[in-house]
C-alpha cells in the first residue's frame, strides 16, 4: 500500500502557509473598515488593487521563503493547468470587492500545486480568525480541528451554492449559471448564489452546506476549495461526474452520497 501522508517537509511548508496567509490576513483587517463605500468604478479598481499590493507584499515572499523553486501564479482570472513541477497558486484578496465595500466574505488563499494537482492548502478568514488547512493525505482542519462533510442523502433536503466566477464572464458561462440556478431550484432544499468561490466552498468541507458547483474556471478560487473538501472527505467532480482537474469545464464539490444527483441535474442542462 502507498503511504500518501503528507511528510515532514510538506508540514513544515504548510505551517509557513499558515503564517504567510494569517500576516496578509492581518495587512488585510487593518485596511478593512465596515463603513467603507465605493462610489464610482474608478474608485473600486483603485481599492482593489492597493488592497491586492498590499497583502501581496507580505503573502509573496514569505511562500516564496517556504517554497522558493516553486513558481508563482496569481492571476486572479487564469484557467487551465500550469504543467508539471509545483506552483503558488494565490489569491492576496479573495472577495476584495465585498472588502472594500464594507462587507464580510473575503479571504487569503494560498495553495501548493504539484504536477497540476493541489497538495497543501492554507485559508485565513480575518474578519472571524478562522484558518482551513489541508493537505494531501492527511486532512482537512479548521483551527487544528478536524472537518467532514455532512452526510445529506437526499439532494431534496440539500442547501446548495454557486457562484460568479468573475465580472464580464462569457454569454455562454452567464446562461449555464442562469440555467443551472434554475435547475437546481427544482430540486434541492436552497439554493444561494455569492462570491468569491472559496468562501462558498468552505462551508462544503466543515459540513454546513451540501454542495458548491460553478462553471467560469478560475484556478485561484477553486484550488484550495478543491483539496478541502476531499480531505474531508468530499468529492470534487465534474458537471458529468468525473474526477474535477484544472482542465475541467465545471466544478462540483460535494457529499458522496449527493454527487449522482447533482452531477444528474448539471449534466442535464450542460
């Protein structure tokens, strides 16, 4: 049998993943203020990009100092694989437009991808002090504590969630989520739609909503989601039922009692 467990190195990588992703975290809650207002596009860009060169100025080399043959990607709409050998996947400021808007629902990410596949996984969520770790073969924590998924068998009783991958997505992505919002409106207890990504895949992997699907792939806010909710043992699928990979169309994360009948109700419409 093959020992998958993550080694020595690998926890010592993922605990500077921690530190890196709690410090920006910190730059981040410094910045943040419930009263906050953006009043003109201008402006938003503006915020969003001082909020990302912030956080990026603490996140970055202190993952590189972890990690530093590894190669960096923090391309907050890229897709697809990146190829072999390891790589920071990163996003500094995840749900930056709820931060600059006074909001909750922002997070940093940080995520460890070797040969395209997620390994170690780090997410701090300032506003309540939480941070989710993982990492391949050996769990998925909140705070050190242990996380399952829930155990609904009946997508009837399922709360459910999706997403808007990113502004302007394509017509084509636009009416897969429109139809999909519908589809499983008919069949499951509640269905939200918020951003970003990561922060509706959370609650997946701690067991308090049931599934988590979206179309536009963007590699920064499904990664860390990704290895999660496996570890806590999930699945991680497409909208046909196949293993999810960074050449995917479609990201199904879920129990695995409610992967049939989820991945029946997307492929239906796909």
């Amino acid at each position: 049998m093959i020992d998958n467990t993550p080694g020595e190195e690998d926890r010592e990588i993922l605990a500077r993943m921690v530190e890196a992703v709690q410090s920006a975290g910190n730059v981040l809650l410094q910045r943040y203020s419930p009263a906050a207002r953006i009043s003109d596009g201008e402006s938003l860009l503006a915020a969003i990009d001082a909020n990302d060169e912030a956080s990026t100025a603490v996140l970055r080399p202190a993952l590189e100092h972890a990690r530093p043959f590894a190669g960096w990607d923090d391309d907050e709409e890229g897709t697809g694989p990146l190829g072999a050998g390891e790589w920071w996947i990163t996003d500094s400021a995840e749900g930056n437009v709820n931060h600059i808007h006074g909001s909750s629902g922002w997070a940093v990410t940080a995520t460890l991808v070797r040969d395209d596949v997620p390994v170690l996984a780090a997410v701090h969520v300032p506003l309540t002090g939480e941070t989710y770790t993982a990492a391949q073969g050996g769990g998925a924590f909140l705070d050190g504590a242990p996380m399952s998924v829930s155990q609904k068998t009946d997508l009837a009783a399922a709360l459910v969630a999706t997403g808007q991958a990113k502004p302007g997505e394509d017509p084509r992505i636009r009416r897969l989520l429109s139809t999909s919002i519908d589809a499983l409106l008919d069949r499951a207890l509640l269905v939200a739609a918020a951003v970003p990504a990561t922060l509706q895949i959370l609650p997946v992997a701690s067991g308090h909503t049931d599934a988590f699907w979206q179309y536009g792939q963007i590699r920064s806010g499904l990664v860390a989601g990704a290895l999660l909710v496996r570890e806590a043992g999930g699945v991680v699928l497409d909208a046909r039922g196949a293993d999810w990979t960074l050449d995917s169309d479609a990201f199904v994360a879920t129990t695995p009692a409610l992967a049939a009948s989820m991945t029946a109700a997307l492929s239906a419409i796909s």
